[in-house]
C-alpha cells in the first residue's frame, strides 16, 4: 500500500500540519507519537480522517518496550519547546536545560522496530520518510528496510545525531549510507537534513 507520508515524532501535529495536509491528499498517511498527552492531541486533530493511521508507539530497534523519558504537560513552562524533548536518550532533555530534570518522566513504553511498523501498517512505498526522535535519527534510519522500501525522500533531524547539540561519526556513517543507497542529501533548515533518491530527482 503506498503512503505519502510516514511521520515519526509527529508530537501534537501542530508543527507539521500543513504537510500532513498536503501529504492526505495524495495517499495514506501514518503519523508516529509516543508522549500520552501529545497523542491524545494529535489523535483530536485527525481524527476522523480516512486517509491518517496514527500510532501510540515508539519506533526503536526492537520489538515490545523499551525506557522512553518523555515530558510532562508541564515542560514548555521551562522551554517554549520542552514538550518536543521526548527521547530515548534519558538526559537529552535535561541536557537542553537543568530544569527539565522535573519535567520529565521516564516510562517502559511499547515498540516497534521499522521492520514491524512497515509490515503491520502494509506498506509497499513511500513518498515522504520524516523523522524527529530527539538524538535517535543516525541510529534508527540505518534500521529502516531499505531492501524492500526506498522513500523517495527522507527529512531527518541531523544536529543531536552524535549527543546533544553534537554531530560526528554516527551522522557520518548515515550520510554514508544514504550515499551508497542512491540518496543525495542537502541542508533543509537548521535541524534537518533532506534525502532525495535518485530515482525521485528531477
């Protein structure tokens, strides 16, 4: 089944609803959020949708729970942004400012691993792969199952790739990848990278 968008970190949807938009349009769209009250927001959003799947998970290596810190309701009285600081990396958000530490929780949490989520959601293509997993995006692409699915293009938060605030040899070692898979990458804005496949070019 083709897909026009597979979001994963859609947090409320608010940041990326005119893409989304856009994206219903031309096919089936799933949206990935693992933070309780953000889901239930996202949910409230698109509801109703016929063409939007959306996931109460976390899109990890592996397959059942993992530990997810996820904020609280309470995180943005600390950053404008703190309720986007969910990560699988238990200090991310408090590496970002000290007085998260209260603002967070830290959760055993259902997941699934690209495989699994491709397969049970029964996707056969992709036109947009969009991931913001605070920190987690050099490691979890390299997962993806590029054997049977080649998006067309791939948006990636690239600037937590190798710690927070840090880029080094996991961000090299994905760029490396794509290369070899037939993706050229550019500089989309100050937190993401983007991957067009080659046979998407033009």
């Amino acid at each position: 089944m083709h897909y026009s968008l597979v979001l994963i970190g859609a947090h409320d949807g608010s940041k990326t609803e005119g893409l989304v938009r856009r994206s219903i349009g031309h096919g089936k769209v799933l949206l990935v959020e693992p933070v309780p009250f953000l889901f239930a927001r996202l949910r409230s959003r698109y509801d109703g949708q016929a063409n939007v799947i959306l996931r109460n998970i976390v899109v990890s290596r592996k397959d059942g729970e993992v530990d997810f810190t996820a904020p609280k309701e309470t995180a943005n009285t600390v950053l404008g942004f703190g309720d986007q600081l969910g990560s699988m990396i238990a200090d991310h958000a408090v590496n970002h400012d000290a007085g998260m530490l209260a603002h967070v929780e830290t959760v055993r949490w259902r997941s699934e691993s690209f495989e699994t989520l491709i397969g049970s959601a029964a996707i056969s293509s992709i036109d947009i792969l969009f991931t913001d997993t605070e920190g987690m995006d050099a490691e979890l692409l390299p997962t993806f199952p590029f054997a049977k699915i080649r998006p067309r293009q791939i948006i990636f938060e690239f600037k937590h790739a190798d710690g927070t605030h840090r880029i080094g040899r996991k961000l090299a070692a994905l760029l490396v990848l794509l290369d070899g898979l037939g993706y050229a990458v550019r500089v989309l804005d100050v937190e993401n990278l983007i991957a067009t496949h080659e046979s998407a070019a033009g």
